[in-house]
C-alpha cells in the first residue's frame, strides 16, 4: 500500500536542518510497489517549500566504481486520496529489484534526494491501471 504510516520515517533533523538552511526539501515517506512490468512510486507532497511546481522521480544504477547513476523517468505525478502523490514506471522488467528517489522541484531547481525506495515488478502481481 502506498499510503505510508507517517511513523515510519518521520521529519529527520537532517531534513530540518536542510531546510532551515534555505535548501528545497525532498518529498517525505516515499515508498514503491512492485506491479506487472512496472513500479509505482508514491510518496507525501513537500508542504514546507512554498513554491513547489513538481516532483521529479528517478531511477538509480550504479556505474563500474559504484557511482550513482539517476536516470529521470517522470516528473507528472498523479494526485491520490489525501494529497499523496505517485507515478507509474512503466515497461520494466519482471524480477528485477529496481530503485527510484525522488526529488521536490521549485523555481530555484531540484531537492538532494529523497530516501532511495525499492520495487520488483512481477508476472504475478496486478497490471498498472
């Protein structure tokens, strides 16, 4: 389920302190979901940065030495119940644990990332809608 208890990963004060420092801070409580050849991303609307004009979600690999590599693959979120947003990745391979963050977008660019989350599609698992 989406829907994420806001228990589990609550305003850290690393956030605080990024955003006490002026800093564009990343959507909180993100979580994915594996689904038939995709993932859905969702996640808690940044409501501390008031000029927020989207979420970008990217995909995470790792090059030859271990760098991350973020390939961006929505920045359209859909509107759920209650204000949470998500995004269907589509055309992914079943099995395969993918990883995505997230990032707040403003006018004067995009948040550090949020926490990295993970999904695995599966043939077994419902199609997305």
């Amino acid at each position: 389920d989406l829907v994420a208890d806001p228990g589990d990963n609550e305003f850290t004060l690393t956030n605080y302190i990024w955003g006490y420092l002026g800093n564009t801070l990343p959507p909180f409580y993100v979580r994915a979901n594996g689904l038939r050849q995709a993932a859905r991303v969702g996640w808690f609307p940044n409501k501390y940065d008031d000029d927020v004009t989207g979420y970008n979600v990217y995909m995470v690999t790792k090059d030859q030495s271990g760098k991350n590599i973020y390939t961006l693959k929505k920045n359209r979120p859909h509107d759920l119940e209650e204000g949470h947003k998500h995004v269907d990745i589509l055309d992914l391979e079943n099995d395969v644990m993918y990883t995505f963050v997230v990032r707040t977008v403003t006018s004067g660019g995009e948040s550090g990332d949020s926490y990295e989350v993970t999904a695995t599609p599966g043939a077994n698992l419902p199609p997305p809608p």
